[in-house]
C-alpha cells in the first residue's frame, strides 16, 4: 500500500502524507510517565513521547522501558506510604485529579503534608521554576500535589 518494497517508507515522505490528512505530530520532552492500572504503575523515565492530533483526537505515544510499582490500598494511601508518583500523572491529566492526592489540603499548613510531597516532584518543580525546594514542596502543598499548577504558581 506504501511505497514500493525496500521494507520501509522514507521519513520526509511520511510527514508529507500526514501533512495531507491533516495530521500533526509533536515531540513532547516528558521527564517521567505515569500509567495507573488496578494493580500496579508503570513509571517510564527518560521515555520518548509524541502527542499526534489528527481529526479533533490527541494520541498520545510513549517509547521506552517501564519501571512496574506494586499499587498501595489505594490513592491516598500511596501517597501517603511513600510510593507516591499520583501528582505526577494529575500534571498530564490536568487539574480536575486534584482530589486523588488525598488530604494534602487539610495538612497544607502544618508539616505533615510537606512530609507526603515526593522528592521527586519538589526536585522536578524546583528544576522548572529554580525556585528553592522549600518553596517547591510549600507550593506543592498549596496546589494538592499538582505538579503543573506548583510550576504556574512559582512561575
């Protein structure tokens, strides 16, 4: 159907015909992805990611080798046993998962919820913003673990 033997179709002849149908395909420079299932998560970092728009739909492609994380009893309580990644998946999912973090709200001006922060978040939105990680972890814990509302608020 494309193009004639040799195994493969040429790359610029590739984005040509998605051009024509009306397809876009974006590189995304994603540090870490999230994919919760029941049982397990499964963490890629350093994946290579596309987001491709075609016709009104987003599709989203992610290359590379996961890391499987057993699940805890549930979301709060993944968080707060330490396992906790559930603020890096509500930046991708936008901010209506805010409530899944799990009482970081109520914690948020004591010390007990910067203790159910990762480090690997505040490490992230420190990096993103070069704010201190005080300051990352403190708007962390205002934004409910939101990831992407964190960096907008330190921005």
């Amino acid at each position: 159907m494309f193009g004639g033997g040799g195994g493969g179709l040429d790359p610029r002849k590739m984005q040509q015909m998605m051009k024509q149908m009306g397809i876009d395909v974006t590189e995304i420079d994603a540090e870490e992805v999230i994919i919760r299932t029941a049982e397990e998560d499964l963490v890629f970092e350093s994946a290579d990611v596309q987001r491709m728009d075609a016709q009104g739909q987003q599709t989203y492609q992610i290359v590379g080798e996961p890391d499987s994380r057993p699940r805890g009893e549930g979301g709060a309580s993944a968080v707060s046993a330490g396992a906790g990644t559930e603020s890096s998946t509500e930046a991708s999912a936008g901010t209506e998962g805010g409530a899944e973090a799990g009482g970081a709200t109520s914690d948020a001006s004591g010390t007990g919820g910067a203790a159910e922060i990762p480090d690997t978040d505040v490490e992230i939105v420190a990096g993103r913003t070069s704010a201190t990680e005080e300051e990352a972890r403190d708007a962390l814990a205002a934004t409910d673990g939101d990831l992407a509302a964190a960096v907008e608020r330190l921005e």
